[in-house]
C-alpha cells in the first residue's frame, strides 16, 4: 500500500488536514511530537481491511494550518 492522499478541509481557524483508509469503524489515530498522519502507514497497510483508519495532522503539523492563537484552544 502507499500512503492515503492527504486530504484537507478549510475551517475558520485555519486549515485541518488528515489521511484515511478502509472502510468500517473509525479508527483515528493521533501522532505524538514532530509527527504527521504520514508517521502511521503500516497501520493504514495492516488495519484498513477492518476499520477507516483516520491519522490527522495535527494543528501546526503535516499539512495543518498552526492554531492562530497558540496556548488558547476554546
């Protein structure tokens, strides 16, 4: 399997980005520091045959715009 195209959604703070793969149950997968939804591509490869396999780039990361207001997240 290659890496799932990452796909991104315009939302009003900014840009959110994320990969998926499969069909079935959501599965959302969160990366740690200095990762991307990129980090997960053998659990996308093992786990897509059973679940949607979500990885996210979270705010800052990957292909996510950086929070406009860092520290504040209401």
């Amino acid at each position: 399997m290659t890496l799932p195209q990452r796909q991104t959604i315009k939302l009003a703070h900014g840009r959110v980005a994320w990969r998926e793969a499969g069909d079935g149950p959501a599965l959302v997968l969160l990366h740690g520091l200095n990762g991307n939804a990129a980090s997960w591509l053998r659990q996308y490869e093992a786990l897509a045959g059973r679940f949607r396999v979500v990885g996210w780039d979270a705010p800052g990361y990957g292909g996510s715009d950086p929070h406009p207001q860092p520290g504040s997240y209401s």
